[in-house]
C-alpha cells in the first residue's frame, strides 16, 4: 500500500506548488482541495463564501477531504481552514502522512499582498489576518502534523525535493 500524503498550511505557503511537485517526483496522483470543490461546484471559493457563508464552505470542503482521504496513494493539498474540523483532522492523521508547511506572517504577505481571491482576507487587514489566523491554528496544524517544513525563501520544486528527501529517509515514501 502506498501511503498518502497531505499538506496542510496557511494560505499562501505554496501547498498546492509544492504538492504539484511533490506529486510528479513521486509518480502519484495530485488533488487540491480548494480546486475540487471550485470544479465541482462550478464557482469559485469565494463565490460560496459570500452567498453561502463559511460553514457551507466548509461542509463542501470536509465532504471533499472525507471522499479523497479515502484514496490510496494521492498527494493532496488542503485548503488553510481544513484543520478546523474535528472529522477532517481525523481523516488526515488516519489515513495518511500529514506535512505542515509554514511559513511567516512576512512571508505570507509579500505573497498574498495583492491576491483578491482570499475571502478571509477581504474587508480587513491582512496582516492582522493572517497573525490571528496562524494563532489560532498552529496548534490545530501541529496536532495533525506528522513533518513540519519551513517554506523559508526556497522554490517549490527545492521544498518539494527536502520533503521527498525527508519522507523517503523515513519509510514513508518507497519505490
């Protein structure tokens, strides 16, 4: 059985790059989340957020972590609010490896600066956002975590590389 691998992170710190990357390397079937759920419904995530609200958002969102989680062998990026769930949290540690990848608030920032796509980040400051976003879910991205890597000022394809590195010296990745 291959075993699958789920990255988990704020917004912004390159899972789906990184998992794109990650997925090719290993010859595995590549899911982002946020885009299953944009595909299936046919608007985009910020379309649901504004006409639906956030907990319809989010129960789309665990029905598609819940249906994928159950694939055997996937790369899957998550969207940064996944770990909110309880059922979601479970899914992924249970049935998978769980990568967190972090980053700065700095970092965040410079990426998101100018990105209107972000429901949580309209209307508001996005620094403070962002600041009380990762308080309030470090602790839920370090309770699924199986690995921790820093996005830092490394490419995708270079954090992708240290990931599969990483996972292949453990066992969890094997030819």
């Amino acid at each position: 059985m291959r075993q699958s691998i789920y990255l988990v992170g704020l917004m912004g710190v390159g899972k789906t790059s990184v998992g794109r990357h990650l997925a090719k390397s290993l010859g595995r079937t590549f899911f982002d989340a946020d885009q299953v759920i944009e595909q299936r419904s046919g608007v985009p995530i910020a379309w649901i957020f504004d006409l639906e609200g956030e907990q319809a958002f989010r129960d789309r969102e665990q029905a598609v972590i819940d249906e994928l989680t159950n694939q055997e062998g996937i790369v899957l990026a998550t969207g940064g609010g996944a770990v909110l769930r309880a059922g979601n949290r479970r899914a992924l540690c249970s049935r998978g490896c769980v990568v967190h990848i972090d980053s700065s608030v700095d970092q965040l920032l410079d990426r998101l600066g100018k990105d209107k796509t972000r429901p949580l980040l309209q209307g508001g400051d996005a620094q403070t956002t962002l600041r009380r976003l990762q308080a309030d879910r470090q602790p839920l991205y370090d309770e699924v975590a199986d690995y921790r890597f820093l996005a830092g000022g490394n490419s995708a394809r270079a954090l992708a590389q240290n990931i599969e590195e990483v996972l292949r010296r453990d066992g969890v990745v094997r030819d």
